[in-house]
C-alpha cells in the first residue's frame, strides 16, 4: 500500500493562514521595513516572502516527484550556492555547492550540530529518545561512540564477514527461489530484506524477516511506510499552529506505523533480558561465551558516563535500534538505482561482468576481499550516489548559536539544509553531470582529482551520506552488488528480451530517501558456478 501526498491540502491550508493574517500583518511590515532590510543584510540572499508562510509557496513542489529538488536547484540558479528561504516560522538557509559544504562541515561543524526535528517524529515521542534528533552532546556522543564502535570498526566487520556472508547467501536463495518459477522480482525488497536480517542479526543474533513469510513482510511494509510517512512535507513543521488539525493526517497515519515497530523491537530486547537475567541466575558459562551482540552493549552501557539519574533505557534502545532499522532502506534504494543505471547502458554493465569474470571468474563464489581489485565496481557505486544520493536533502541540522559562515551572519535555530543532490550535479565540479559515467572516478579518465573520491564524508564533492560529526552511518554497499550481479543474468521478460534502455524507467520520487517512482522489476537468471 503507498500513499500519495497531500498537495492540496498543503495549498489550501498555507492560502487560508495567508489571507486571514495579510491585513493584520501588514501595517506591522510597512512600519518595520526599514529595521527588517538591514537585518537582512546580514543574511544570504532569497526570494521574498509573504506574510506569516514566508516562501512556503516558493518551495512547494511542482508535479513531479522530486520537485522539491527541482524547485532548489532553480533558486540556487537565482540566488548563488547558498540562499536563504523563511518556510513559514522556521528560518532555512540551503547550502547547494561543494565549497559552501565544506566551509560548513570543516569550520562551522560544532555550529551547525545540532539537528532540525519534524513534527511527524514526535510520533511516541520518538524525537524526544532519538539519536539522529538528539541535541549534539554526552548522550548523543555515546550512542554515536557505540554505533561505529560496535558495528563499523575494521576488528567488528571482520569478525562478522561470516554472518555478511550468510546473509547474502539467503539473499541468493531468495532470489533463485523465484527464478525457478520465472518470477519477476523488486531488487529492492531483497536488497531490504537482506539488510534487515544483517543489522538484526548484528542486535539480536538472529533473523527478524524472511521472504515470503508474514512476520518477515509486515516488518517490510511497516520501515517502508513509515519512511515514506517521515519524509512527506508536512504544513505543520512551518505553521505549529496547525498541529491539533493534522491537515494531512500524517501523524495520524504514522502513530500506529512507529507504535508496531517499537512493540516488535521491545519484544525483542525483553527477550534478552530475560534471557541474560536467567543465565545470569544460573550461572551458565555457555552463555558467558557467546559473542555480545549491539543489545547487549547497549543494556550494558547506556548512560555510562552520564551526571542525570537513570533514564528510560529501553525506550532509548527501542528508538536506536529502529532508527537503524529505518536507515537500512537506503541500501536498497541505492542497490536498486545501481541495477537501473546498470540496465539503461549496457555498455557499462559488459564492462563490469568482464572485470568480474577477470578477477573472480565464473567457477567460484565472490568473496569480500574480491571487492578491492574490482575498481569499475566502486566506481559504479561511487556514480549511482553521486547522481542519485539515497538522501539527496541531508537530514537537517539547526545553528545552536549565531554563526558567521561564507559571509553571512546566521541566526541560532536556523535550519541548515544540505543539497546532496545539487552538488553531485553541479557543472562546476563534474564534467557531464547529468551523464552515467562511472568511468570519472578511474585513473586511466585522465581526471586526476577524482580517481581518490570516496563517498564517506571526506570529499566534498561527493556526500550521499553527509559529512561531519553527525554524518549517518552506513553499511558497504559494494558487496551486495557484486552478488547480484554475479550470480545472476537479468531479463526483463521470460522470452530471454534484451534489456533496452528505453525500457527503464529512471523518474524519482522524494520520500525520507530517492526512490524510484516505477520499481524495477526484473526476472533473475542464476549462473551456475
């Protein structure tokens, strides 16, 4: 089931705000010009604003569904890299260039760390226990600390190389399953799927999905509609006085999406504890053995550290853990734009199969330390974030004091929007930029500058994922893949029809992450090794 978003009540409730406040506000405006144009000054440059909703007429979408970013792009166009925008009550500056980004993440991080919370997350209060919400401090610092310390450090990813392993094996399984019944299936559901069990399998040491199964496909659609949900405009983040309306009825349509999610995770950290205060009782040395999963470093050291009395730990946990949950879909967002670039220029995807075959062949399984002499595979990864970044708008960051920044002076509690999406396109960085061209990031391009580009926050050119302190974490996402398109050949039919460029579809819609609007649907034809 997919919702479709509510423009016109957007419309109709900002209109109705406009002309009820336009003839109050007026004089108030005539009478303070003159003190309100120096303020303004001192800000970045910006289209003018109407009364009460500021620009909101300005920045609401047009009919396609990445409008937003089209609408931005165009007042960048206008105003320069950096502009300025009042989204009803809620001060914006937009940073859409490579050098704005890093004069922000490098010089002004401390500034900007602070995050900008939607009116859809205070759902269960769920920005009041968030990591991704919470105020840049101790509490914050150590669930950050714990995240890479537990999941991402070089000694945790090998010791887990294992269970990686397995997983995509099941994701092989999965999707050989349904060749045999010469079934077309969404690359993104497995790639989701595969994900989920993998940090599942990181907290609770088991799987909580499986395709096909109820449990597995309810966990599914309830993380897919509950970031669709969270990434919706929604009027009541720019005009609180709506809030007991709801006019879109998200937080309507969101509470019992979260509350599921939140009784699953719960049951699965009561299973733990239950299961750690018997061994415990018991004195089982079979369990003292057992490697520690992320719940249990967790129930173990949250709040270490910490001055205030114990919190409610296991609402905090609850809410990482989903978080996490919730940002695995930018796996298969990315996996399956991969895919779909892939398929629209088949000249690309011979030249990935043929390193493949150069470097792993056809008579063996990949393994994850193939991935580093297949440099056209990272580039081709590199070049899918580049042109479609799972989160093209980063999530939001809030000025915690007034900052001077690229000439401006920023009021504290502005919200800072980075334009992933712009800068990965922008003329003055890429040579071709709205062109598939993984070939850029190769030495033998002849471009120097960009054969040592990562996409981990470092190069500035490049931030599907962000930069900075509060840059989100995420998993590899060359090794899923690699398998896919190892182990399988990809037909758009059953009559073996070569995949035509004109054939897929590459619109994209802007939900919490850059999908597609048309899922791809191929059907996998497994090789035999």
């Amino acid at each position: 089931m997919e919702y479709s978003p509510t423009l016109m009540s957007f419309l109709v409730f900002s209109a109705i705000i406009f002309l009820v406040s336009l003839a109050f506000h007026f004089r108030s405006l005539t009478t303070k010009k003159s003190s309100k144009a120096k303020a303004h000054r001192s800000l970045p440059p910006g289209p003018p604003g109407w009364p009460i909703i500021g620009n909101i007429l300005d920045s609401i979408p047009s009919s396609h569904e990445d409008g937003i970013l089209r609408t931005l792009a165009s007042l960048s166009q206008k105003y320069g890299p950096v502009f300025w925008l009042e989204l009803g009550t809620v001060k914006t500056m937009v940073v859409c260039s490579a050098d704005a980004a890093m004069d922000m993440f490098k010089n002004h991080d401390v500034s900007f760390a602070s995050r900008y919370g939607s009116e859809a997350f205070n759902t269960c209060n769920f920005s009041q226990t968030s990591m991704t919400l919470a105020p840049y401090g101790q509490s914050w610092r150590l669930l950050r600390r714990l995240c890479i310390t537990q999941l991402f450090t070089n000694k945790i990813m090998t010791e887990t190389a294992d269970l990686r392993m397995k997983c995509m094996d099941h994701m092989i399984s999965w999707i050989s399953e349904e060749a045999s019944k010469g079934s077309m299936v969404e690359i993104s559901d497995f790639v989701f799927l595969t994900t989920i069990n993998l940090q599942s399998n990181l907290f609770f040491s088991h799987d909580v999905t499986g395709y096909g199964t109820n449990q597995g496909m309810e966990f599914l659609q309830l993380i897919k509609k509950a970031t669709y949900l969270l990434g919706l405009p929604n009027v009541v983040d720019f005009l609180p006085l709506l809030r007991w309306l709801d006019p879109q009825g998200i937080r309507r349509r969101i509470d019992p999406i979260i509350s599921r999610l939140l009784e699953i995770i719960s049951g699965e950290i009561d299973e733990r504890v239950r299961e750690r205060y018997s061994s415990a009782s018991h004195g089982s040395c079979q369990e003292k053995q057992k490697r520690k999963n992320f719940l249990d470093m967790l129930l173990e050291s949250h709040n270490v550290g910490e001055s205030e009395p114990q919190k409610s730990s296991h609402t905090v946990i609850c809410t990482l853990i989903l978080e996490l949950f919730v940002a695995s879909e930018t796996s298969g967002v990315t996996i399956e734009w991969a895919m779909a670039l892939l398929f629209k220029n088949p000249t690309t995807m011979k030249r990935l199969k043929a390193e493949l075959h150069e470097v792993v062949g056809w008579s063996r399984k990949v393994e994850e330390n193939d991935i580093k002499n297949l440099p056209y595979l990272r580039a081709v990864i590199k070049e899918t974030l580049r042109l479609y970044p799972p989160v093209p708008l980063l999530v939001p960051r809030k000025a915690i004091q007034d900052v001077e920044f690229m000439g401006y002076i920023v009021p504290k509690n502005t919200q800072v929007l980075v334009n992933a999406y712009a800068i990965g396109r922008d003329p003055n960085n890429w040579e071709q930029p709205l062109s598939f061209k993984p070939e850029r990031f190769l030495e033998s391009s002849g471009c120097n500058e960009n054969n040592d580009i990562g996409y981990r926050g470092s190069h500035y050119k490049l931030i599907p994922f962000g930069a900075g302190r509060r840059m989100c974490v995420g998993y590899p996402l060359g090794k899923t893949l690699l398998h896919l398109i190892h182990s399988f050949d990809w037909i758009l039919d059953g009559n073996d029809n070569v995949i035509t460029p004109e054939a897929i579809d590459t619109r994209a819609k802007l939900g919490t992450t850059l999908s597609k609007v048309v899922a791809l649907r191929v059907i996998p034809k497994p090789i035999i090794f």
